[in-house]
C-alpha cells in the first residue's frame, strides 16, 4: 500500500515537525493574517459560518489575548481546510499573527468525528479558576459584559469571550460584589440570581448605599409601606411568581429598574399601581 502524500511543512520554519505512524503531519506554526487569508481559500467543505464566533476569538486577537491552547488548524490531504475556519478569520481580521498547531494529511471522513465532545462552558473556566458559584458568576459577568456594550436584554449580537470575561472579573471589584450578593439573596427565589448581580452591579456603580437599602428591602421586604415603589413591585413579583413560577426575564429587569428610579425619586405609588414593559418599550435606563 503506498504511502500517502502530505503537504509539507516550510524547511524554513522554526518549529519542528512530527508525523505520526498513519503519516499526519502536525506542526507548530506561526501564522500571519496574510497566510490566513491564503488558508481560507481552502475553506471549500465545513460547516455554516458563524460570524458572531469569529468576531469574538477577533476581539481577542486584536486585544493580543488569544491564547495558544493545543487546538489545531486540521487540513485534508487534498489540501481542503476541515477545522479552524472561525479562528482563521479572527486571525486574518485580527491584524496579528498567532502561533498555532497546525494538523495536515487527514482523511476527508475525519471532519465528521470533529467537535464531538462536551464545550468547556464560561462557567467551566470560571471553576476551574477557583470562581465561587461559577454558573451563577459566569451568567452575571456575561451579562454586565453584554450590557456594557449595549445589550441589554438576554438575546442579540454581542457575546463575550472566556478571555474577557475573565479580565472583567479580575478588573471590576463590583463585579464581585454584586456575585457575591446574588449568592447570598438568591435562595428565596423571587428574582433569579442574573438579574440580582447585574442589577445590583447598575445600582452599586450609581450609588453604593443606595444599592444596599434597596437589595435589602426588596430582598427581604422589611419597614416598607404599602405606597412604597419596592413593596409594590416585590409583590407584583411574587404574584407572578406564584401563578406563573416566574416573571419573564426582560419584564422583570425592567420592573426592578423601575422601582429603582421611582425609589430614588422619593415616589409614593398607588397600591394598585402595576409595573409594566410594553412591546415597543426599551429597557429603562437606571438612574
């Protein structure tokens, strides 16, 4: 049986090559935004591609956070490109060259047993960072990120990388206290744990004491009156909560951040007064 033909890898590159028994080639590469664009013309045989991927690992490029983490660039041994065509893309937008393991001379059949196992999730990261209540903390920081770059709602384009969110938890301390308050408010169930951090992460950077008196009175309902923008909105919460097992997530941030405007407003509302997000409604800014 003849041996099959592999591309070979530059006499000139810095990196050594290997080859493993069934004659794949795998070598490390440095690879310029030029070669990725020439790498991408191989693109001919993969699967859908995903914009919003490819610009999030790009924002890491740019930001020189990419990290080198053993995964590879694969190639058929016609040459097709079989995996790595998002990361290519960051790399050719990205205006830096990255160092990459690159795998050349598999079988065309290959591409079907590739990215067949479980993702490591942000929360993954988190934990294995030593992150306290890592899902939890991952949802809040995603979200605080999401809202930072205009998102305000739990859908559209943006969505942070591991890298990121990471350089966010370790850079913004009210972050962490606002994870650390939707663990510790979290096991009465009348307001999810997201939307306790990021809420509590808007109010604490307008107000700290603020922030406080309000979580605390919401949370616990404690010396508030029935024309109070808080007791109103905790019990329209717990209402929908009883009947519905919760409030739809956008609604329920915008009502929270309502009562929050109205509180530092110094209102008085009727106890028959509702709290409500229209259709046409944006989120409303908290003030």
């Amino acid at each position: 049986m003849s041996k099959p033909t592999l591309a070979v890898v530059s006499a000139n590159s810095q990196y050594p090559q290997m080859v493993s028994p069934s004659g794949i080639t795998y070598s490390v590469e440095t690879i310029s935004p030029d070669k990725a664009k020439k790498w991408l013309a191989h693109n001919t045989d993969n699967r859908k591609f995903r914009r919003r991927v490819a610009e999030k690992y790009c924002r890491d490029v740019k930001a020189g956070a990419w990290i080198e983490n053993g995964e590879a660039i694969r190639f058929a041994k016609d040459g097709t490109l079989l995996d790595g065509q998002h990361r290519l893309w960051a790399i050719a937008h990205g205006g830096r060259s990255v160092v990459v393991l690159i795998v050349r001379g598999l079988s065309n059949g290959a591409q079907d047993t590739m990215d067949d196992l479980a993702k490591r999730t942000l929360a993954d990261t988190f934990n294995f960072h030593g992150v306290g209540s890592a899902h939890s903390a991952a949802s809040i920081v995603r979200r605080v990120l999401m809202w930072e770059n205009g998102v305000l709602t739990n859908a559209g384009g943006f969505q942070p990388t591991k890298a990121e969110a990471l350089e966010a938890l370790r850079g913004d301390h009210s972050i962490a206290v606002a994870i650390d308050a939707a663990g510790k408010m979290k096991q009465r169930r009348l307001v999810p744990p997201t939307i306790i951090g990021l809420t509590w992460w808007i109010f604490w950077n307008i107000d700290e004491d603020d922030c406080e008196i309000f979580w605390h009175a919401l949370h616990t309902g404690e010396s508030l009156t029935t024309d109070s923008p808080i007791y109103i909105v905790r019990e329209q919460i717990a209402r929908h909560v009883a009947r519905d097992g919760r409030v739809a997530e956008t609604a329920l941030l915008a009502w929270v951040i309502k009562a929050w405007n109205h509180t530092r407003d110094g209102k008085s509302l009727s106890p028959n007064y509702k709290y409500s997000l229209k259709a046409s409604e944006r989120i409303p800014e908290a003030k």
